[in-house]
C-alpha cells in the first residue's frame, strides 16, 4: 500500500471515530485521548534519546496521561488547577529523587528531569484541554440559568471542533498555496519549506473555518458567548479563528524544531503514512490550549466564563 493510501485510510477510520468519541464525551472521550498524551510524551523521550539524554520515560508517560484524566474528573479550571499543579509538583520531586538514585551525576540528572517534566506538560497539559473545552457549555448553562444545566449532545462535540477545524483546514490551505508558490522564508533553519504564502493561505483557512463553525455553533450551543457580545458574532470567530492558525504555526514550528534536533523525519510511526502521534497533534497542541482561552476570556466578557463550573 502507498504513503498516500495509508493516510487515506487512517483519516477514513480516524475521523469518524474522533466525532464519535468527541459526541459520547466524558471517560470514553478522556481515556483514549489520555493515551495519546502518553504516546506524546514518549516521542518527546525519543527525541531526547537521540541526543544521549534518557528521560524517566514512565514517569513523564503517566503524568501526561493523568493531566487529561484529572481534566475530565474536573473539568473547569477551578477544578482543574489545584490536583494538576500538585501532580507536577509531587512529579518534581520524584523525578529528582529518581534521576539521583538510577541516573547520577554521569547520568545527565539535569537533563533527564527537565525532559521529563516537558514531555509531560507539552502532551499532558494540551491535550488536557480537550475534556475542559467539552465541558464548558455545561457550565455556561449553569451560570446562565438556575435550572440544571442540559447542554445538547452536540454542544462539547461542537467546542472541540472548532480548533480542529481550524487547524486542519488552515493547514490543507497553507500545503496547497505553499507548495504552488511558495518558496520558503518563513524559518529557514527549523522548516526550510514553509513559506509566506503558506501563512497567508493558513491563516485565510483557519479564518474561514472559524467563521463557517461560527453559523453552525450559535444555532446549536446554547449560551455560546460569542453569540452574546456586542461585537458581531462572526466578527469574533474570525479574530478568533486567526489566532488559531497563528497558534497553528507556532506548534508546527515547535516539532519540527525539536525533530530538528533529534535529526529525524518523523516523531514515529504509530498513524501509518502520518508519521507519529505528534506528527498529528502538533499544531494542536498550541490550537486546543488557545480555543479553550479564546472561549474563557469570551465567556467572561459575556458573564458566563464557566471557569467555575456547574454551580
């Protein structure tokens, strides 16, 4: 089978499993997203290896996953917050601990728990992001109303596509005119193939896919802050939906940097004909910690920031 079948038949299987799972929400959502926060955090270890330095690998794996896991048990900041930060605090220490008693001095200590903790946090805590957007709408339904909050099935589904939609259709955009007439520039030493046009078309793309989300949102979600400001809805999404792609490039430019680094093509082979796990995450580890800010900060100014949850 050719590179360009396998991709095919990955996005043929994927996509529909993703919405499935993004409809159903909570532990069936949260599960298997928290393993590819593990498998994240692992490419990132293999990145480091390649450079002598071996990370505490089941440490930084089960962090990552349980940064996810902890969103979905409390899915608001608020609720958030605390266990996570005392998750990576309680890490610290014992990734200290362990890079003293099976590393040593000869070992790269320094190293090998810096690495850990940022392959944690780098997967962990953006794709933590996804059960904390999924469950907004529950709390702008509680804060909008003293009924029990009844958020359509469709809502957190809707949350989560919005930086997904962005990002792969930003991207779709950006391969297509930069491949037609782009000629590189945009940084050279990290991603010789990026160019200016492929900006320009990414963040048109990301734009539109924004907007376009927008008319499908504020006839479903109910309460959707930017349905509720002063400014245009649309307005909003497509301000929004720019900050996205340029949320987008930056974490495309982050991977290649770092496989840069490592001298490989790919961060691995776990998508055939994609390459690794964040080969796919990439851009999204920076567009789903943004769409979750970008919702926040319009919740807040609309009075229904949800960062309290169901009250």
């Amino acid at each position: 089978m050719s590179e360009l079948a396998k991709r095919w038949a990955v996005a043929g299987v994927g996509i529909p499993v993703v919405l499935a799972l993004l409809y159903m929400g909570g532990w069936p959502l949260a599960v298997p997203v928290a393993a590819l926060a593990a498998l994240g955090a692992r490419e990132v270890f293999g990145f480091a290896a390649k450079g002598g330095v071996a990370p505490l690998g089941a440490l930084g794996a089960g962090v990552a996953a349980a940064l996810v896991l902890i969103a979905a048990w409390r899915p608001t900041f608020a609720g958030f917050a605390p266990p996570a930060l005392a998750l990576l605090g309680g890490a610290t220490v014992v990734a200290l601990v362990a890079a003293m008693k099976v590393r040593g001095p000869a070992g790269r200590p320094l190293e090998a728990v810096a690495v850990t903790l940022f392959g944690a946090t780098y997967a962990g805590l953006s794709l933590a992001s996804v059960p904390l957007l999924h469950a907004l709408p529950a709390a702008w339904s509680a804060r909008a109303s003293s009924a029990p909050p009844t958020p359509g099935a469709w809502d957190g589904l809707l949350l989560v596509a919005l930086p997904l939609a962005a990002t792969w259709l930003g991207d779709a955009l950006a391969l297509f005119a930069g491949t037609a007439w782009g000629r590189g520039g945009l940084a050279p030493s990290v991603s010789p193939k990026k160019s200016w046009v492929g900006v320009w078309a990414g963040l048109a793309g990301a734009g539109l896919a924004a907007v376009v989300w927008y008319f499908i949102a504020a006839a479903v979600v109910s309460g959707l802050p930017m349905a509720q400001l002063p400014v245009p809805g649309p307005l909003v999404a497509l301000f929004a939906g720019v900050s996205l792609g340029v949320a987008a490039i930056l974490g495309d430019l982050v991977e290649s940097l770092l496989k840069r680094q490592a001298g490989v093509k790919d961060s691995g082979v776990f998508f055939p004909g994609h390459g690794g796990v964040l080969d796919r995450l990439d851009a999204l580890a920076f567009t789903l910690p943004t769409a979750y800010v970008a919702f926040v900060v319009a919740g807040t100014l609309a009075g229904v920031s949800g960062l309290e949850g169901a009250s």
